[in-house]
C-alpha cells in the first residue's frame, strides 16, 4: 500500500493516469475486500472485522504516505508553492455523482466473482479503481493543505468501500444460494 501511495501521489502530482493504474496494479486491497465480504456471508465477525480493520490501515498508509511525498516535494522547492491539485485532471475524484456508485457497485461485484473463479489478480486493479486514486488524492491535497479537495476525495472512498462491500457482499451471498439450490435439485 505504501507503494501504492508513492505511485499514485507522482500519478496525481503529474496529472499522468498511468501512474495512477500502476499504483492501482500494485495495491493489494482486493484480497481484504473479499474477505470482509466472506465474514459476512458466513457469519464470521471476526473475520470480517479483521479483514475491514486491514482495509482500513492500508488505505490509512496510503494516505499518510502520499501526503508525505506531496508535503516533501513542496518543501524541497520540486513542486512550487502555488501548485494546486484541484487543477489536474484527476480532479473528478473528489466528487459523488451516478459514476462513483455504478463503478464501485460493479467493481464489488466482480472482486467477489474474480475472487471466486481464481482471476484475482487481474481484478485487483478494477477493484483498486474505487480506493487508490481517491485515496491518492486525499493525501496529496492533504499534504499540500487544500483540505477542501481532501474532504471531498475521502467522500468519494467511503462511498466506493462501502459499496464495495454491499454489493460484493449481495454477490457471494447470491452466488452461495444458488449453489444450495442447485446441491438440492442434485441431492433431492
């Protein structure tokens, strides 16, 4: 996740989205995504509180660490004093609309469904579509002090986790019910 915080704080820093994809392709929060939805689904809050806990202090590094690169760039003279993050292209990641739900929904449901059929590691980088640029950009306007652009990019990632977790959640439990019926209609 540190990493991932360096890549995508340079992504959003340059405006360069594929800086942003490469930190997306290196994050690995795919995995405590699905086991959150797994603790869920089978009854298991300790595991899914673990899972979300894990979650959480990535995406925590993430921030902490592209505000760190963010702060030092400015203070070393890199990066000028009037450089404003809300001008880049990335900007969009700090707003809720129709997207951000429709995104986040889908990519909820195919972590469940790439977790599942062992294509995980492919997915790993939609799922990372709804928490790394966000959390990218958090940290970077934190770290350069535009607090506006931060509230509105933490906005946009507790609403992609979140939904994450509702509609990755509702997948494996339809996915497990439709699996019962089916043993019944062989069994029965």
């Amino acid at each position: 996740m540190a990493v991932a915080g360096v890549l995508g704080a340079i992504g959003v820093i340059t405006d360069n989205p594929i800086l942003v994809v490469g930190a997306m392709a290196v994050s690995p929060d795919l995995l405590p995504i699905c086991a959150a939805c797994v603790g869920i689904v089978a009854g298991r809050p300790r595991l899914a509180w673990r899972a979300f806990v894990t979650l959480i202090l990535g995406i925590l590094l993430t921030w902490a660490v592209a505000a760190a690169v963010a702060w030092g760039l400015q203070r070393t003279g890199i990066l000028t004093s009037d450089f404003q993050v809300h001008d880049t292209s990335l900007k969009g990641l700090a707003h809720i609309d129709y997207a951000t739900v429709l995104v986040a929904l889908a990519a909820g449901v195919a972590a469940m469904l790439s977790f599942e059929t062992r294509a995980a590691a492919a997915v790993g980088v939609a799922i990372s579509v709804t928490t790394i640029p966000a959390s990218a950009l958090f940290g970077v306007s934190l770290g350069l002090g535009e607090v506006s652009v931060s509230w509105g990019a933490a906005g946009v990632l507790g609403v992609n986790v979140s939904l994450l977790l509702l509609s990755g959640t509702t997948t494996l439990a339809v996915q497990r019910r439709l699996a019962n019926l089916r043993e019944r209609r062989l069994t029965g």
